[in-house]
C-alpha cells in the first residue's frame, strides 16, 4: 500500500532528524558528546546560525516578490537566458538520462537530491556548534553568506530554467514526474533558480570548510566529496540543472570560500556577529 504524502513527509522529516543525530554521535563519539556544552555552544553562535537560516528564507521572499511582479519582460529573459545557457553543452543531459534510463537510479538520485543534500545542510554547523569548534562554523557562515549573496544577485538578474523544461533539450524532468520528492521541491521552488546551482556550491563549501579544518574532520571531508559526487550526478540526471549551472556552482563556492578565510573579512563580520549576540542572547 502506497503512503499517502502527508506520511511521506513525515517519514521524511523523521529520518533526517535521526540520521543528523546518528551521523553526530559517530562523528564525535558518544561519550565526547557534552549536551550542555552544546547548547552553550548554540547560544554563543546563534547569531551565525540565524544568517544561515535568514539567506534560504530571503531567497524564497524573493522567490514570491518576483513571481508576484512578473511580466513578458521577465519572461522573455528568462527564455533568452536559458537557451543560451543550454547552447554551452545542454546536450550532455539527454545522453546520460538515455543511458541510465532505470527507475531504481530515479528513486536513488530522487532521494540524494532531496534527502542527502538536506542532511548536509542542516549537518554540518550542527556538528560544529555540537563541539564548540568556533572556528569552523565561523568559517563556514561567511562563505555560506558570501555564496547566498552571490546566488541572490544571479537569480535576481539571470533567471534560468531547469533542464527538464526546455522543449528543445529532449530531457525528461525525471524529478518532477508525478513523485512525492519532486512535490516537495515545487511546492517552494519556482523553478528558474538554476545559474549558479545551489546545491553544487553549498555542497563544494562543506568540502571546503571540512578540508581546510585539518585532521579532525578528514572522515566527514570524505563523505562530503562522496556525497558531492552524487549530488553532481543528480542535479543533471534529473533534469534540474545544466552543466553550465554545475561549473558556476563550484566557481561561486571557490570565491565565497576564499572570502571567508580572509582573516580580515572573518574579525571585520565577526566583531558585528559578536554584538549582534550579546544584545540578543547576553552571550
């Protein structure tokens, strides 16, 4: 008997919060896991877990500001960009989708695009903020504000469509055929965010950030270059983004990256975070 989508989701919702708290215990090891600590932790960094909570939402307001204002304008925009877009190899997409035409790989990459990319979101500054490494999280809130700020401005300016609605490109939007996962990406995407893509840059920081934390994050560094590698894979696979929206999205993570390890630019963001949290939090 097939779940209805209400159940679905949240068997979804269960299973990311469990696997978060499984990958953190074998992370960091069960007895080195201090609860109260951690939540010292999340107070004394709350104002950088709120900017990598405020970027998506204000992603999505514009999202509905833009949709709310569109015109022929827009649309044509929209249409020139993403045929020019698909002029730079869009072809590819079609032939990886006609050679690995098999509904087992569907669900798989479904499920990577969905689920795993989530995890990962909501993984890695629970993992920092779990150990107090002030650094890392640091780190990682400033080259996830500088890539959220690139991703605004390209979206804003350069609207792109997703692969799969191209009527030119023969690619099947295997993603967004009739599934629960493909529901749960439309119900707050408008399917023009593309150039460059978000979840390849997000992905390709936290590679970044795990590397550049030396020793202590080698096993989740491997992971998360693993899990890259399918993330990749699926977002052409499935329809969702083009080649050139996969380059861009490493290139943007590379810049916000590079940004974020200025000592310059980490004391500058930091003495505001600090205040903002000692007037907010007392911490």
């Amino acid at each position: 008997m097939a779940l209805s989508y209400p159940v679905f989701f949240i068997a979804y919702a269960v299973s990311l919060v469990v696997g978060l708290f499984v990958a953190i215990v074998l992370a960091v090891g069960w007895k080195d896991v201090f609860w109260r600590k951690a939540f010292a932790s999340l107070r004394y960094n709350a104002v950088y877990i709120m900017l990598l909570v405020a970027f998506p939402v204000l992603i999505r307001v514009q999202d509905i500001a833009v949709e709310a204002l569109s015109s022929s304008g827009n649309n044509t925009r929209e249409i020139v960009y993403t045929n020019w877009i698909f002029s730079l190899s869009g072809g590819v997409i079609r032939v990886i989708q006609d050679r690995l035409d098999y509904r087992i790989l569907v669900d798989f990459f479904n499920a990577v695009y969905v689920w795993l990319f989530m995890f990962f979101l909501c993984y890695v500054p629970a993992l920092f903020v779990t150990v107090d490494d002030r650094v890392s999280l640091r780190r990682y809130s400033i080259a996830m504000t500088v890539n959220y700020i690139i991703l605004i401005a390209f979206y804003a300016v350069f609207p792109v469509s997703v692969s799969g609605s191209h009527p030119g490109a023969g690619v099947t939007p295997l993603l967004y055929t009739d599934t629960y996962w493909g529901r749960m990406v439309t119900g707050i995407d408008p399917l023009d965010n593309d150039f460059p893509s978000a979840h390849v840059s997000i992905m390709v920081i936290t590679i970044l950030t795990c590397h550049y934390s030396g020793e202590r994050w080698r096993k989740v560094y491997i992971f998360a270059v693993a899990s890259t590698a399918l993330v990749v894979f699926a977002v052409l696979y499935l329809g969702i983004h083009w080649p050139a929206d996969v380059f861009s999205g490493f290139l943007a993570a590379i810049f916000a990256f590079a940004v974020a390890t200025s000592e310059r630019v980490q004391m500058t963001i930091d003495r505001y975070v600090r205040t903002a949290n000692r007037r907010l939090f007392g911490v």
